[in-house]
C-alpha cells in the first residue's frame, strides 16, 4: 500500500515533478519520494537538485536527499603516510572509462556483512545508458593486469556524483579516490558528492554539507550542465598522482 506521506512519482511525470527538497522526511533522513523512472532525463534532472535513487530489489525506486550531505573538496583528500607509504611501492596503474561494465559489476557483488545489493538490474541498466551517453563514468584501479579497484559514478558540469567503489586489494579504493580527485583539482571541479557519510569516507577528508548550502552548490557548479569528455583512458601509474 502506498503511504499517503509521500510523494508518489509516475513513469509519465515529468523529470522535473520531484517535491522541494526541503520536504524530505527527517526519519528516514532525506527519504523524499518514490516511484517514476530511471531514464536519463530523470536521473540527471535529480541529481542537479541534490537527488539520488538509492533502494533495494523489490522496493519501488526511492528518491533520497539527505541533511546534512557527506562531500569531499577535491583538493581536501586526505593521503595519510601509510597510503602514501604504499602507493610509493608502486603496483597500481589507473585507467578511466576502460572497464565501465566490469566496475559496476563489482561495485554490485555481495560484500561481507550485507545482505544484497541496491545497485539492481535496472539501475546497471540505466547508469550504463548514462556511460554510453558521456555523462557516468568509471575509474579503474589494476595490478598484475587484473581489475583490483574501482569507482563509477556522475559527471555534471564541474561536480562529480560518486556512486559506489569496490576494492579486491588494501587500498585500492583508496587509490580510486586519489586519481578520481587529482583529475577533478587539475579540471576545476569543486565539489565530489559521496552522498552519506560514513567512518572511510570521513577519513579520507570528506565532511558534512548542509542540504540547503549543498543544493547553491550544485547551482553553481553544475551549470551549464555540460558533460566532461577529458577523462584519459591509457593507463597510468597511480603514484604518479601523490600530491
């Protein structure tokens, strides 16, 4: 039964029929609405006033916008001694949009301690339409030629919407992040959405956002709305990238 609190959302709504992001629920924080669709228009549309979907297989999608937001500045990733320590030894090599598939896949298996995974079938579906349509992108982490590492998530403008990372080797999802915010501080990005925060994230230099000052952010970052096309896919030593 729908519950007569929230905003349901139809497939034929347009992507822009989302409620003000200020009337999300404080429990569950930042539940906001359900229903619709995930087509590119929506997606995009969403995710430029501060809305993700984020739900489990056999749930309708739901809309989230929490408060406060976990963020990163770019230029505000923290490389403690010991990962600088040991990417210095070298191993890792970094590409980008090279493995898109594979990394969403991994991003996707069960982990220890969870019970399933959000990223479903139809959410590969619709994020893969966005690779393929320049918008979603991926940063892959390889040692010894194997896949060990990884992010995929949203480039709008000069915001970067992380979606999810997976590592199969200590740090490689450290090393992720590294590359993925070295490239956003050489291309003027200013802003690395991580979405909800948590003790990795925190530790790694993200910090916690009002929703009201993160949505100004996201005015002025993700306009004009553009895609970014420059992601370099040859790949490269991860140390290269050490501040």
């Amino acid at each position: 039964m729908k519950s007569p609190n929230i905003t349901w959302l139809s497939s034929d709504d347009p992507p822009n029929a989302f409620p003000d992001i200020e009337s999300a629920f404080d429990v569950p924080d930042g539940l906001l609405a359900a229903g619709g669709d995930l087509s590119p228009e929506r997606l995009l549309y969403a995710y430029r006033h501060g809305i993700f979907p984020w739900y489990d297989d056999g749930q309708p999608i739901l809309w989230w916008s929490p408060d406060p937001r976990c963020v990163l500045q770019p230029h505000e990733f923290h490389v403690s001694r010991r990962l600088r320590r040991s990417l210095s030894r070298g191993g890792f090599e970094v590409s980008f949009n090279r493995a898109f598939s594979d990394v969403i896949a991994a991003c996707a298996e069960d982990r220890s301690g969870q019970q399933g995974t959000w990223i479903t079938d139809d959410m590969t579906d619709a994020y893969t339409r966005l690779h393929q349509q320049g918008w979603a992108h991926s940063i892959e982490i390889w040692h010894e030629c194997r896949l060990v590492g990884g992010l995929y998530g949203l480039a709008i403008g000069r915001a970067f919407f992380g979606e999810s990372m997976f590592s199969r080797r200590t740090n490689a999802s450290k090393a992720a992040m590294l590359t993925l915010c070295r490239q956003m501080v050489d291309n003027d990005f200013e802003i690395l959405d991580c979405q909800v925060e948590s003790p990795h994230l925190i530790s790694l230099g993200a910090s916690l956002m009002p929703r009201n000052k993160f949505a100004a952010v996201l005015r002025r970052a993700c306009q004009p709305g553009s895609k970014f096309r420059e992601w370099a896919a040859e790949r490269r030593p991860v140390h290269d990238y050490l501040p």
